[in-house]
C-alpha cells in the first residue's frame, strides 16, 4: 500500500499556513485516509530520511503545522467518530474529527465534551490532544489531557502502538514521569508519534447553563470582580473570561454577539445551573457584580447554548 504524496504547488500553498500568521510552503503534501496508509508513509519517510510534519485543522497560532521542509501529513481525513458508549460516558475518534461535531454528537447523546478550545469548529481532535487544547471552560474542567483515557500512536517507525490509562486508585511509588505513557504524548505536538484514534471521557451534560456579559468601568473593577468571582462561595463559575476594550470592540466588529456597552472592558461568565434555581444564580452574579460597579444597564445574560 501506498499514499498518494502530491508535490502540486497549489496543493502546497492549501496546507502553507495557521494561525500564526507565518507562511511556509512544504515540499511535499501526504492526505492518507487510513491508518494502513499514514503507517506506511511514516515507515518510508523514515528509511529514506525524509521529515513529517503532522497537521490537523491548523489552527495553531505557534506555527507547529506548517513547515518548508518534508512531507506536511495531514490527518483531515482521519475524521471517523467510531463510537459513544453512552452507558460508559466515552467517545472513541479519529485525529480528524472536528471538535464540534464530537460536542454535538456527545450532547445529543445527553453527554458533554468538556474541552472547548476556540477555534472548535475548525480544530481537530488529534490537534487538540497534541496541543493539550484549554478553552474557557478550562476552569471549572481542565486542559485537554484530563479527558484523554486511551491514545493510539503511530511512531516514526511506522509501529502502531495502543496506551490507555492505567485504572489503579492508587499509584505514589516511582517516577511521575514513567507513571503514565498517555502523557508523554498528550501537548507533545507531533514530535513523538502521530495520534491517529482518541478515546475521550465525557460527561453529564449540565441540566442548564446561564451565561453573563458584564461590563465594568475600569481594568481595575473588571479583574477585582473576576478575583472575587473565583473566591466566592455564592457563584459557581463553569468560566470567566475578561475581555479588554480592544478585544470587545474587534469580538463585536467581526459579527460576534453584542457583549454590552463599547469601549467598556467585560467579563463573560458562565455557570451550571438545575431546574428552577435559575433566579437564584442570576441574582448572586448580579449582587456581585454590583459591589464591584458593573455597568447595570449593559448587562447580558444568555439562557441557551448558541
């Protein structure tokens, strides 16, 4: 078996770019759709020399998916969601697969793909992984790596390779480093093997979420609130994420939703709530918020997902 390894100029500029901003063109562009295919490749480019650099959504702002240099492997086309065991709250995909749609099928299933890096609806899973992906839900969830239970990982050999977490409560003795194979290559970004499948955990999906854009007068009100809103035992926040008056104008220029008054700094909030305590959650962030001088008649607030 072969992959088909196109030299085309156009092909090359297509994969030249990511978010960084840098521009580099590869010698060499490789679009396996198997995992027979991408092991074959990687045993080639490795006898004769030759470096892979291994790509998903590009949407990396550090440049770590372009290069001017060998084969640019991308995995796009690895993009199969294999399985949802429900019963067992996990998600088994390939590298290919868009955040996105991993989230929606997970939440019509009742279940919840905690990680949400920005840029979900054009990253891939492998990316995420690789890059140990954070998001603003960070907070209440962590990065990427805390749901990550099993990797499979093609080394440069081309040797297929299948680490899943070890499911002891308990393990103290020994070096940290050694403990765990799925870290090593969990925010490696491609320099040890090729993540070709992922097995996710999920969780419940909350009964409900009520989001908050609350614009302060001053920097200086804004990060007090957020300090307060990390140590309050009144609000309960899934994020918090400050947005600056530069950063609030360009969200609002480029269509994004209007997230109070322009030219103020804002925070956006977001905390799980059940049945019927909505009004309850409401009116601590809004006492909270007043202490530190929120902007009253700006504020938003968000009952559902979009």
């Amino acid at each position: 078996m072969s992959v088909n390894v196109s030299r085309d100029l156009d092909v090359r500029e297509s994969v030249s770019t990511d978010a960084s901003g840098l521009h580099l063109v590869p010698e060499a562009v490789a679009r396996p759709s198997s995992y027979d295919e991408t092991t074959e490749l990687l045993r080639q480019a490795n006898a004769d020399r030759t470096p892979v650099t291994t790509a998903g959504g590009q949407t990396s702002t550090t440049g770590a998916s372009i290069t001017d240099r060998g084969i640019l492997l991308s995995l796009r086309a690895l993009d199969k969601i294999v399985d949802i065991d429900v019963k067992a709250r996990t998600a088994t995909v390939e590298a290919g697969v868009l955040i996105s749609d991993l989230a929606r099928l997970a939440g019509e299933n009742g279940l919840l793909f905690a990680p949400d890096p920005t840029s979900e609806i054009e990253s891939t899973v492998g990316g995420a992984v690789a890059c140990n992906a954070s998001g603003a839900r960070t907070l209440m969830y962590g990065p990427t790596r805390k749901h990550v239970r099993a990797l499979r990982v093609a080394l440069a050999t081309g040797e297929v390779v299948t680490l899943r977490r070890p499911l002891l409560e308990k393990n103290t003795v020994g070096y940290a480093l050694a403990h765990d194979p799925v870290d090593w290559f969990v925010g490696s970004e491609g320099t040890l093997g090729v993540i070709l499948e992922i097995e996710f955990a999920l969780l419940p999906k909350p009964e409900g979420v009520i989001g908050f854009a609350l614009p302060f007068p001053t920097e200086e009100a804004a990060l007090a609130f957020v300090a307060a809103a990390r140590d309050s035992s009144t609000v309960l926040p899934r994020c918090l994420e400050y947005f600056d008056t530069k950063a609030a104008a360009i969200f609002q220029a480029g269509g994004g939703t209007e997230v109070g008054a322009v030219g103020l700094p804002c925070v956006y909030a977001e905390q799980i709530v059940s049945s019927g305590n909505d009004d309850a959650a409401l009116d601590a962030w809004l006492a909270l918020a007043e202490r530190h001088n929120v902007s009253d008649g700006d504020i938003r607030v968000y009952q559902s997902d979009a």
